[in-house]
C-alpha cells in the first residue's frame, strides 16, 4: 500500500514496515532524463515516518543555507503542521 504524502515524499507499507520514500529525477550518464525513487529510512511505526518526513521536509528546504537555531525551529514546527493536518483529515 502507497500512502501519498507532499513534495514528492509517500510511505510504501508492506504490513511491517513503512519505508519513506522521495521520488527524485536526475540524468543518465548519456544525458538523458531519469525517474527514480530514493529510500529515506524504514520505521516500525506510520509516526515515525511520519516525523523524518518532516526533518526531511526541513533539511530540503534548508539545504546548503546557514540558519538560526530559532529558523530551524520554525522550519520543523512548520513541517510538523503540515503533516498533522494530513493526519487530522484521517
């Protein structure tokens, strides 16, 4: 089972695991156009996906950027909403 999430981010669930997973495009070495997935980290619990979802959410949109520990608060609080609003909906 697929759980979509956001920004290119769903949960693959086989019944143990919930693995995160990002789709990702890059190039091949002959330059042509190429669709991947890219496995973030299997968890044991949906919430626990869950919440490296939204430090990846953060480390994204962040990335190669010096912040504020105040700014990287305000990222994660941000992200976390974001997904307990999709949970919410459940």
């Amino acid at each position: 089972m697929i759980i979509e999430l956001f920004d290119d981010y769903y949960i693959d669930c086989d019944g143990l695991n919930y693995s995160l997973m990002k789709r990702v495009a890059g190039k091949t070495k002959d330059g042509d156009d190429r669709e991947g997935n890219k496995i973030v980290g299997h968890y044991t619990t949906l919430a626990g996906a869950l919440k490296r979802c939204a430090l990846e959410m953060v480390y994204s949109e962040n990335k190669g950027n010096v912040i504020t520990v105040q700014d990287y608060i305000e990222s994660v609080v941000k992200a976390t909403d974001k997904l307990e609003k999709i949970v919410n909906v459940l």
